[in-house]
C-alpha cells in the first residue's frame, strides 16, 4: 500500500483545508479522483473529493480511517472503485470481499448513512476481462440487494454502442479515464439516483 502514500497525504491535506462541512462524500479511485467537475456538477448538496488515483477498493479500506479522518457526518456516500483491483488480477469474489469490509466501516464511522455503488465501468483498455468486470457487478449488486441503505447506480449498459462495446467518446486517448462526455453521462446517472433534478 506504499505505492498510494503521496496521493493518501495529498487528500488528507486537502480534506484538512475545507471551509465547509461536506454533505456528500464521493470516494474511490481515480475515476472519482479526476472528475474536476464534480464540485460544480453537484454544488447543492455539498460534496466532497476524496478519490485517490490508481486506488483498489482494498486500497480504499485500508486507507478509510486516515482519508475520511476529518469528516465527521454524511448524508451520502457515491462509492466508485473495484476496475483497478481485476485490472491488478484479483477475481471477482475478492473485489466484493473488499466492497463488504468497506461497507462496514462506514456503517462504523457514519451509521445507515445511504451508499451508492457505481458499477464497474466497461472500458476499451481492460475489454479483455470484461467477464470479470461483469462477475464482479453482478456479485456486487447481490451484496446491495435487500439493503434499503445501499443502491447500485448502473452505468453499464449506457457505456455500449449499439454492438455492445464500450463508446470511444466516453474516454480519453488511453481508454481507460473518463472524457467530459463520460462525467456527464455519470453525472446524469448519479444525480438520478440520487433523486436531483437533471435539467442543468
């Protein structure tokens, strides 16, 4: 977990300086990390950036009591994480492992505060194990299933063209990182789950 330190220390920094209480905690890897709109794509309720690039679900447990150190309360939670755990050869059954144990921290730290889980996105660079990504969801959705206080935001099928593979536009040039067009598709999607009106 060495490898993640200076990202954990510079969120840890930035969470230090913030000027308001955060309402909404938005967690996981760099597909949260990166959303540099996210402060203004969801300003009325709050939010909070507290994405670390290149983070694992695993890493997002292991390093959940330093990063969230400094919030004290939240009215919800979006949870994107779990591409970079099958991308680094962790099976399916392992990533919904550590969906499990994240989960109880935050029932820990913050109660029955209500959890959104952004499904595992489909992308071009990690295609070849698209079954796993797949396994991974579905077990996922199984887990959130029956809990009124979890919900699974599906953002797969609108990733897929007409052929069933992942939209180029949605990407950056690596085919792995979400381009504008991708945050303001999960922006829609999130902001629906969530219950906000979607007419900005």
């Amino acid at each position: 977990m060495n490898w993640y330190e200076d990202e954990v220390l510079r969120v840890e920094k930035e969470s230090e300086k913030l000027s308001f209480q955060p309402e909404t905690i938005f967690y996981g890897s760099s597909s949260i990390n990166l959303w540099t709109t996210l402060y203004s794509d969801f300003e009325d309720i709050q939010p909070v950036n507290l994405g670390f690039g290149g983070s694992t679900l695993a890493a997002c447990s292991w390093f959940f009591d330093r990063i969230m150190a400094q919030v004290n309360a939240a009215k919800s939670i979006i949870i994107y994480a779990g591409d970079n755990d099958l991308g680094d050869g962790r099976n399916p059954m392992e990533v919904c492992l550590y969906y499990r144990q994240l989960l109880g921290q935050i029932r820990a730290k913050f109660g029955d505060v209500p959890c959104y889980f952004i499904s595992i996105k489909p992308s071009l660079q990690r295609w070849e194990i698209i079954s796993q990504i797949k396994t991974a969801n579905r077990l996922i959705q199984e887990e959130i299933k029956g809990d009124p206080n979890q919900h699974y935001i599906n953002i797969f099928p609108a990733m897929l063209d007409e052929q069933g593979t992942p939209v180029r536009e949605l990407f950056e040039q690596d085919g792995l990182h979400l381009s504008p067009a991708g945050y303001a598709l999960w922006k829609k999607a999130v902001r629906n789950a969530l219950n906000l009106s979607t007419n900005d």
